[in-house]
C-alpha cells in the first residue's frame, strides 16, 4: 500500500494514474453471466454476429474494474470516504479480450466540508484507456477524501 493522499495532498489538474489490468474472455464472460447476461457479453458465436463482431465486456464490469484500478494504485485507499454520485458516465468504445486498461484521475475541483472539518470534497474525471491509449470509459465523480490528522 502506498503513502496515504489526503485532501491536502491533491491540486486541481493533478492526474493520478493506475495500474494495468489485462481483461480475459473468460472473466467477460463469468462477469455477464451474473450481471448483465447479454448475448454479445455471454456467447462467443452469438457475439461473432452481432454489430461488436465478438465478445465484449459489460460496461459494468468496465465501471467496477476501473474502480478497482482507481482505489488499488494509490493512496486515496487510506483516505476514501466514499462517494454518493458519478456523475457523466460514459461508454466509448467497446473493451474486448485481451485488451489491457489503465485509468487517470484528474483532480477537477476540491472544496472543503464546512459542516465536517475532517474531510473535503474532491471532484475526480476518471478516464479508462486501452492498450492503444483509446478512451474506452469516462466519467466524473465527486468523492469524499480525508484531512490530514494531526501528527500525519
């Protein structure tokens, strides 16, 4: 686990970056069998004739691995309050087996909690990318993010 980012540690146009993950068929598929059973997420020949011309992920499964990449590669794990909203999602581009995601967050805004003076608000723009540097996903959402403590 890295350093912990708090409230103070982040500037409005600081882009955070992730890791990699490679996405697999079987996991697409394992994944819409119990979420988003669709035929062009679920069956390879089906997939082949339909407008995708195969296989692709569920864009909640690009949702929930683009969350995944946001939270493990830095320190906002330690600080994350949690968030009530996303705001904007967009689907761009289909992600397929064997295509590899990463994700910036840049820092939008930040404002802190009047009401709560231990936490702030800070409104992210998530970009999800592809092996080629193609956006695949975007989508902005304000989280709540921990002040620095004393003795932090």
């Amino acid at each position: 686990m890295q350093s912990p980012v708090y409230f103070e540690d982040l500037e409005i146009g600081q882009v955070l970056r992730s890791q990699r993950k490679t996405m697999t068929e079987s996991e697409i598929i394992d994944f819409a069998w119990k979420y988003d059973p669709q035929p062009f997420h679920i069956s390879v020949p089906d997939a082949e004739e339909s407008h995708f011309g195969g296989v692709i992920s569920s864009g909640f499964q690009t949702l929930a691995v683009s969350f995944r990449l946001a939270w493990q590669a830095n320190g906002l794990q330690a600080t994350n309050l949690g968030a009530g909203t996303i705001d904007q999602l967009n689907w761009l581009k289909p992600v397929r087996p064997g295509d590899t995601l990463s994700l910036e967050m840049e820092v939008l805004e930040k404002r802190q909690s009047r009401s709560k003076p231990d936490r702030g608000f800070v409104r992210f723009k998530y970009t999800t990318f592809n092996q080629d540097g193609e956006a695949v996903m975007t989508m902005e959402c304000p989280q709540i993010v921990s002040c620095r403590g004393k003795g932090d």
